[in-house]
C-alpha cells in the first residue's frame, strides 16, 4: 500500500469545501485548533463562496473544483482537510484533474458527502484517506478521540484495537476477519453504484453509517448495495447508526436500523457489529481507509494491523 507521510509540526495543511457551505466562525476555530498545534494552514480561495442558484453548495462547481485540484496537487500541500460535508462532491468528478495528482498519496481527511471522494480516491488514484472529522468538527472532539486522530496522522505506529467500548455495540454475526477497511456514508456509496467510481468491497472490511435518514431509505440503499453485488464481496462488515433517524418515524418507532441490519446482514455468514461510533456521532473515531485491520466480532473490536502513514 502507498501511504502518506505523517504530518510533522510545521507542515501544511489545505482545506477544501467540495460540498456544503461552512460558516465562517467554525472555519475560523478549526483554522485556530490546526495553527495552534504547530502547522500553516492555506484556505482554498473559494471556501467561503456560496452558490449563486444552490445554497446547499459552497461555491459553484467550478469554484469547489478548482480549490481541490489546486490542494490535490500543490507540492507545497502536506495534508488536504475537507471544512464540511452536506452535499456536492460527486459533482465535481469530471472537473478533478485526475492526471495531475501524485501517485504520492497526501493525507486526505472528511466525512459523510466526503464518502464520494474517499471512493475516488482510492479508485482512480490508489490513495488511503481517512474517514473523520472535519475543520468545523475538530474543536469538538473529546481528548481520548483527538488522541486517535492525531495519532494516525501524525505517527507511523500501528495503533492496535481502537478504543470504542464493546458494551455499546452488537454482534450480529460471529467470527473474526482481516481485510482492508473500507466504505463510508451509505448513501453515498449506494448513490456511486453504476458509475466508474463504484465502491471496491472485495475481502474489505466495510463500515456503513448514515444520518438523518429514515429507516426505508437507508433500506432502499442496502438493497441497492446487494443488487449490484457488493454485500456478498464484502469480508465483514462495522455498521454504525443511522443518526437521528427516530426524526422520520412515529413515536414510538415502528422501524428500526437494529432491524434493518439484521434483515440484511443476519444470514451473510459474515462478522458484522453494529453500533461502533463513528461517522455522524458526536464524538467520532477516525478510521484509516485502504489500511489493514482485524475485526473480531465476538469481541466487538475492531484493530488496525498496519500504519496508515509513513
């Protein structure tokens, strides 16, 4: 695997906003929190750009685009960080300057509309990136996750079985499995399903969360994932939750995600746990994807077996 080099103090770390706006006061505190740990930061010129017609996207298309490809390839750039997630980032696909990226991998850092370019990445590129927290969602990481997360960027270590508490989660199947992780937002991936940025789930480890969904759709998404032949490819599975979801149902619920778990992955004959936090939780790990982990599902942990940097 061709992995980045760790982020040493002093190096440089660009963000991006390839989705949604961000305010301007989080932009600022994330810039304060990465400048205060010792490294030079660079916003790309349109981060702050709003859409003229769309106020979901930050900046048009072209504008988003040019901020990434300009973060992708400046030899200057140690490390690209995306502000927010939202929606947005599958647009710009065919304006990325595929050609002009380093084989080099640089650290590549979001989360949830990210899912879209993690999977690109690693597609048209070969590069690692990291599920987790973004510029406005650093500040907010309690000390134990900001240890993990600084520590997969900033060292060469094999961090070992992360620290979530087995006490939260489930195992919906047995077993023990190592593969590569990889996954993300399951909408996203489902969305990517049928173009040329499909997800790669063979013999990987696969993590699926989502938020603000109901329970229906984020069926529709599954079903999209095993008609196309993913879930089969996969070698196990860490599910999270689908956050917020109670939003789109009656009180009491009638639908839940622990059900729609098990209706899906119950009879794959796969290691799967459920409710491990990541993704859309207040308090996230950070996960390495394209590195090499071991997930034991009896004892509901999951451990990286490799670096994610050099």
């Amino acid at each position: 695997m061709n992995r980045p080099r760790a982020l040493r103090r002093g190096d440089t770390i660009g963000i991006v906003a390839p989705s949604s706006p961000i305010p301007r006061e989080e932009l600022e505190q994330g810039v304060a929190l990465l400048e205060a740990r010792g490294y030079r930061v660079v916003v790309g010129e349109n981060v702050l750009a709003r859409h003229p017609s769309f106020a979901y996207l930050a900046g048009t298309d072209a504008q988003r685009a040019a901020d990434l490809n300009e973060m992708l390839t400046r030899s200057d750039i140690d490390a690209v960080f995306c502000a927010r997630g939202g929606y947005g980032a599958m647009r710009l696909f065919d304006r990325i300057d595929w050609n002009r990226i380093p084989e080099e991998p640089k650290i590549f850092l979001g989360y949830s509309d990210i899912t879209s370019l993690h999977t690109a990445l690693a597609q048209r590129c070969g590069w690692p990136t990291f599920h987790g927290p973004m510029v406005f969602a650093l500040t907010k990481l309690s000390a134990e996750r900001a240890e993990v997360h600084w520590r997969l960027l900033e060292t060469t270590e094999a961090l070992g079985t992360l620290p979530a508490d087995p006490e939260t989660m489930t195992t919906l199947n047995g077993g023990q499995v190592e593969g590569e992780l990889a996954g993300g937002c399951l909408c996203l991936l489902a969305r990517a399903c049928g173009s040329p940025y499909a997800p790669d789930f063979r013999d990987k480890i696969v993590l699926l969360e989502e938020v603000g969904e109901a329970v229906y759709r984020a069926d529709r998404d599954l079903m999209q994932l095993k008609n196309a032949g993913l879930l089969d490819q996969a070698a196990g599975f860490v599910i999270g939750t689908i956050t917020r979801w109670q939003k789109e149902e009656s009180d009491p619920p009638v639908n839940t995600p622990q059900a729609l778990w098990q209706d899906y992955f119950g009879e794959l004959g796969k290691p799967v746990i459920t409710g491990f936090p990541f993704g859309h939780e207040t308090d996230p790990l950070t996960l390495p994807l394209g590195v090499r982990a071991c997930l034991d599902a009896d004892a509901r942990t999951l451990t990286l077996l490799e670096s994610a940097t050099m």
